[in-house]
C-alpha cells in the first residue's frame, strides 16, 4: 500500500479549531489526552484509546455529481461492504494513483461533545492508502 495522505505528518494546525473548542467545551478531553495533534495526543490514538475507523474499498466514481439542490461537486467515491462514501476530490484525492478501480484503505477519527449552542463534530481522515497495482 502506498499511503498518499498521513495526518499524523502534516502541520498541526488542523487541530487548532478543535482544541480550542475542547478548551472551552470539554477540557476533560485535553485532560485526559493532551492537546488534539500533539505527542501525548497521538501516542493514545496509536494505541487505540482515541477510537479510530478503518474502511477499505474499491474507487467506484471519480467525477462531477449534482447533489439534491443541483450543485456540482466534483467527488470521490469510494464502495465498501455493500456502501458507498463520497469524498471531495480535492488535495489528496486527486493523486494519481487514486483511480476508478484502486483498492483504497480510508482511516479516520471522531470528536464529538456538546457545546452551549449544540453538539460538535469535528471528522478527520487520518490516513489514506492505495494498493500498489
């Protein structure tokens, strides 16, 4: 598998919106698991304290689709155990080697808690892989 996107290498600046959430919302979290993108953070997540998602499929689509208000979204999807995920085909999606056909293996995280307005979901696709055709 050659892995075309690992968050864990990139800048930590995606994390910054949700700690500054958890602060305010639930600082148990940070508490309990560091700052969100930080060492101690990611050491819980590796070792599956921070619960993860894993799903592994075949690219089924890549192209424009309109949605159910007539927008054009140019996407990615991707079938999996009888279900289908659509991705923006942006940034990493657009690697070469994601192509109709490719194996792909999809991990991703969840933070979600409740706020003064609502609840909070924060969804993150952790790492992207393809198989090597």
């Amino acid at each position: 598998m050659s892995v075309i996107f690992d968050l864990k290498e990139s800048s930590a600046e995606w994390a910054d919106s949700v700690n500054e959430s958890l602060v305010e919302s639930w600082p148990e979290y940070i508490n309990e698991h560091g700052k969100v993108g930080s060492d101690g953070w990611w050491k819980d997540y590796d070792s599956g304290l921070i619960p993860k998602v894993q799903k592994s499929g075949v690219v089924s689509f890549i192209g424009k689709r309109q949605d159910f208000l007539n927008e054009e979204w140019d996407t990615v999807e991707i079938e999996h155990a009888g279900a289908a995920t659509e991705y923006d085909h942006l940034g990493y999606w657009k690697n070469h080697k994601i192509v109709v056909g490719s194996n792909v293996l999809v991990e991703s995280f969840e933070i979600s808690f409740q706020n003064k307005y609502g609840p909070m979901i924060f969804i993150f696709e952790r790492l992207v892989q393809v198989a090597e055709r």
